[in-house]
C-alpha cells in the first residue's frame, strides 16, 4: 500500500469511529419510554463516508485468496452461527458463491457478522468487501452513504408481528397500532418507515430500537414490546424458530408497509468487483431458467450458447471480467442455482419462491437476468 493510500485509510477510519461514537450517542432522542435497554440509535444512512479501497478490490482479492463478506449476526433463513460457529442461510451461501467464483473456492471466505448500524461503515474501513446481509437498496444508501447496490436476491417488504392475544389478527393494519409500544433494530430502514406510516395514519406510537433483532425478539416475548417490525422475511424465520408454545403471533399487514428489495452492497467506485459478485447472482439465476442444478450442472458441461458460455465453454466472458473461465460453473457446482438456495434454506421457513416476486421472471416473477454473451 503506498503512503497515500496508508493515509486515507488511517483518515477514513478515524472519520468511522466518530461515526460510531456519534450514532451510539444518540442513543436517548427522547422516543423510548417503555422497555428496558432500549438504544434509540438513529440511522447513520446521511452520514458521509469516504471511500478507502484505492485499487481494484477484485486484484486485492484475489491476491489475499478471501473474500471479507459481512452477514446479520443473526438473521434466521439468512445468516446463523450453527454450533461449530459457522455462519449458515441463504446470505452466508450468496458470500460463499461470490467466493467460488472468484477464487474457485466457496470456503475462501471469511463472514464476518454486523449488525445493522455496523454495516456500512465495515465496509468503508475495508472491514468487509462486501455486504449479504439483508441489506435494502435506498437512494440515500446508494449515494450519501457512499455504497453500491448489485441485483436484488430477495424482494421483501416491510411487516409487523404482534400477539393474537393482543387483538391482532394478520388482517391488522397499521391504524391498530395507536399506543403501540414497537420495537425493531436500530440502523435500518425499519426504524423510518414504521414511524412515517405512523404519522401517515394518525396514530401514536413509541417506538423503541434496540442493537439487533435478537435483542428486539426477546424483548417482544418478554412482554416489553407490543409489536416488533422488521423485513418479513426476518419475522416468518422468527415466529417459525421462536413462537412460544403458548403464544401465537400474526405476521401484518398483508400488503407491507415498504419495498426492501435487499442484495449484495459494496463500496461504490469497485466496477470490476461490482461486475464479479453481480453476474454472480444473474448466473445463478440463469441457470434456474434453464433448469441447471448443483446436482445436473456437470450434466450441462459442454452445453452450446448461452448457458455453454456461462459454465466457461466456448465464447465465455469471464475471462475478460478478471475471472477464471469456470467462474460460475464453480459457484453453481459448489453452492448451487437461486433457488437451490431457496430450498435449503427458505423453504424449510415456509417461505414459497413459487409464484412469488422472487420467482423467475418466466414465472411471472421479477428475477430477470441480463443475457449472458
Ligand atoms: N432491510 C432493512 C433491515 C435489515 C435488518 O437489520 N434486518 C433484521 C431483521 S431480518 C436483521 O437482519 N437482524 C439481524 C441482526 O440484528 O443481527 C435494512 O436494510 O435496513
């Protein structure tokens, strides 16, 4: 690293620790009146930062053979330490794919658990080289704060989840919640969207926000939240893994209350990066419109056109993207097609990829991969 770069290093990462102590600080804005240890940290999204990785992120990379790539601490179908402290979920395998196709190798990867106000500043100081942690593309994000947004790999939206014992049904809306005590996690774009859908629809709520939605759920089972919020995705893994016996919760509004389209997030200006963990995603997504599979794929090598192209046959690109020819062969052979994710770690949540905005677009879905040529 030259001196230069040394420099705006040391400089940026000076810049994100005042970060970090000013979010923590913030921690009383006069919101919280209800549950204990409540830390009403406000989202850092306006907060400028600087961009660290002078040279290409891809050559640096590849020259230190593992990918840094951020996921949830515990985000349940996307990011969970099993008992080996190893991080298991369809993010933790969207870092490990990135991996295979760049290094070759899907265990060439170091996943480092953030919380959601830890983010992108992990990223900016060089932490991380990359986000898959139920991350949602917003404008603020994809330009004050200084990140890149790649294809979406889930469309979510934003729900609620409260005890049926409390009078919610999922027929329940946001004008039941007057006097609601919500709890959700701090740096996101949840904390935003409940309290503008509040004042939206005239009613009052507090609204307490609390370092991770770990926090959040025992918080709610405990009794010192009436409602938590979060993407739904996040509140279908937490009632099927965390439901008590004698509760039964309802995940509303039917229609949620936002977009989050989240997916991989990195720091802006890294096009050659950008372009390997992007045609990642889209690779993965061709090979489900063709029907390939972590168990068929090797069925498929020597194929003709598009798909040959993609698996490193004749005519292949990746070579011209810094990457080896078998790039996504290898992500595909190693950790599988999208829904080959899906199924291993949605569905056993009750989450359908069937006929859902995350389907193909064949399908009626919204997944519409860029030709691959
Ligand atoms: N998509 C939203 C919310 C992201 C978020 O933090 N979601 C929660 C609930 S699924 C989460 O991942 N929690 C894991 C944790 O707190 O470690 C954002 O980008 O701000």
């Amino acid at each position: 690293m030259n001196t230069k770069s040394k420099l705006t290093k040391l400089l940026a990462l000076l810049f994100a620790f005042t970060l970090l102590a000013t979010s923590c600080g913030s921690s009383s804005d006069g919101e919280s009146t209800a549950a204990p240890a409540a830390d009403n940290a406000s989202e850092e999204d306006n907060d400028d930062v600087e961009l660290t990785q002078g040279d290409d992120l891809l050559e640096q990379i590849i020259a230190r053979g593992t990918l840094n790539c951020g996921v949830a601490s515990v985000s349940i179908g996307f990011a969970v330490a099993d008992s080996n402290g190893v991080f298991q979920g369809f993010d933790a395998d969207w870092c490990r794919a990135t991996a295979a196709a760049i290094l070759g190798d899907a265990n060439a990867v170091n996943i480092v658990p953030l919380t959601a106000a830890e983010r992108f500043t992990a990223v900016q100081t060089g932490e991380v080289d990359l986000l898959h942690r139920n991350t949602t593309w917003t404008q603020s994000r994809d330009s004050d704060v200084g990140m890149d947004f790649g294809p979406t790999t889930y469309f979510d939206g934003q729900q609620l989840m409260a005890r049926v014992g409390d009078g919610f049904t999922p027929n329940s809306g946001v004008a039941d919640l007057d006097g609601a005590v919500i709890c959700t996690n701090a740096g996101t774009t949840t904390e935003k969207n409940i309290a503008e859908a509040a004042i939206l629809a005239g009613v009052e709520i507090t609204l307490n926000t609390f370092e991770d939605f770990d926090i959040v759920t025992q918080n709610f089972i405990d009794g010192g939240c009436d409602v938590i919020t979060t993407d739904g995705s996040g509140l279908v893994g937490r009632k099927a893994e965390q439901q008590p016996a004698d509760q039964e919760w309802a995940i509303f509004p039917g229609q949620p209350i936002s977009k989050e389209p989240l997916g991989p997030t990195y720091g802006q200006n890294q096009s050659r990066f950008a372009d390997a963990v992007n045609w990642t995603v889209y690779a993965m997504l061709i090979a489900d419109e063709y029907g390939v599979n972590q168990d068929n794929v090797d069925d498929f090598l020597g194929a003709e056109a598009e798909l040959g192209r993609l698996l490193g046959g004749e005519g292949e690109v990746q070579t011209a993207m810094g990457l080896n020819a078998d790039a996504f062969y290898q992500a595909i052979s190693q950790m599988g097609s999208y829904s080959d994710l899906w199924k291993r770690h949605l569905a056993p949540l009750g989450l359908q990829l069937e006929g859902s905005a995350n389907d193909l677009w064949t399908n009626g879905g919204l997944m519409y991969p860029p030709p691959a040529r």
